[in-house]
C-alpha cells in the first residue's frame, strides 16, 4: 500500500479525530484571501434574480408601453413607414383555409412548421356535414403540417402532396404564393 492509502486506513481504524477549531480559522482566512470569483458580463441576464413589484410599478409600466406605442405610431405614420411595413406584411403573409373531413372527430387541431408543430396551436372548427375548417396567416414559401384528430392521431391531408417526415411518415405540403395557395 502507499503511505497516503496506509494513513488513510490507519485513521480510519484509529477514529477520526476533530481537526479542531484552528484549522477552521486557517481555512477560512485563507478563503477571504482569496479574490472574489470574476462574473461573466451577461451573469445578470443568465443568474436567476428575484424582482420585487410595487403595486404602483403596473400601470405606470402599462402607461410608459402606451406612451410608447402612441409615440411610434405617430413617427412612423409621419415618415411613412408605417405603409411600408403593411405593404410588406402583407405582401408575405397569405390567409389560408385548411379543411379536414372528420365526421366522428370530437376535435381537430393544425400542426406545422408555420406554428412551431404546437397540436394545439390553431383549433379548427366543426363545419357542415363533419368538415373541419381552420382559416389562418401563412408566410410565403413551403410549409409542411398534419392535422391532430381527437388530440393524439396525426393524419396528413389527403387532399394535399406529402413528402416523408424522417419519422416513417408523411408530412403534408403546401405552397403559398404571394397571391394564395400555389399547390396542395
């Protein structure tokens, strides 16, 4: 055995002893010796804080927001930039109406890439003769979906093209062109 290991047993079957208050004292004078731990620029984002919240602090929070928005509305209207950011918008956002035929569903949600996958991000809605409708803002470009029937069955559209889902399944496909669906 080594010395250390030898000691160690020795102690061991001797009885641990104390170390005593002095050593105490000289570890924890050596400890405020040491500097303070340097902190990351960001440590007051990353650390968890508590906030305390007056009464008060709401709805002057509420009224500053206000003030804000009523400010750059008025500066963006007056430059015209207001328009732009319309006209942009509504140049790549399309509405779209999805349908699904389930008549025995008790509910049917809309799950894609346009609402990060969420089953109950968009709830659709029960229309004539067990249709299910759900009309949402789509971006422009490719977007793939499902719907989510009764909650836990994920079923592609029949109606549109699909394209594998790396899972063993079908996603379906849309395309939304500036002007509406291009392809389903």
């Amino acid at each position: 055995m080594s010395d250390g290991l030898t000691r160690a047993a020795n102690a061991m079957r001797d009885g641990l002893k104390s170390p005593g208050p002095e050593f105490t004292e000289r570890v924890m004078a050596e400890v405020r010796r040491m500097p303070a731990p340097r902190r990351s620029p960001l440590h007051w984002v990353t650390q968890p804080r508590v906030v305390r919240v007056r009464p008060w602090f709401i709805p002057l929070a509420a009224a500053a927001l206000l003030a804000m928005w009523v400010a750059g509305s008025r500066y963006g209207a007056s430059r015209g930039m207001g328009q732009d950011a319309l006209a942009v918008a509504a140049r790549d956002t399309v509405y779209v109406r999805f349908e699904f035929a389930a008549p025995t569903a008790r509910a049917v949600n809309l799950a894609g890439d346009f609402n990060g996958w969420k089953p109950d991000a968009t709830v659709m809605s029960r229309g004539t003769g067990g249709v299910w409708v759900a009309t949402i803002p789509v971006a422009v470009g490719v977007h793939k979906y499902q719907f989510v029937v009764d909650g836990n069955t994920w079923v592609p559209d029949p109606a549109a093209g699909t394209t594998d889902d790396g899972f063993g399944g079908r996603n379906s496909l849309i395309v939304v062109g500036p002007r509406g669906v291009v392809r389903s």
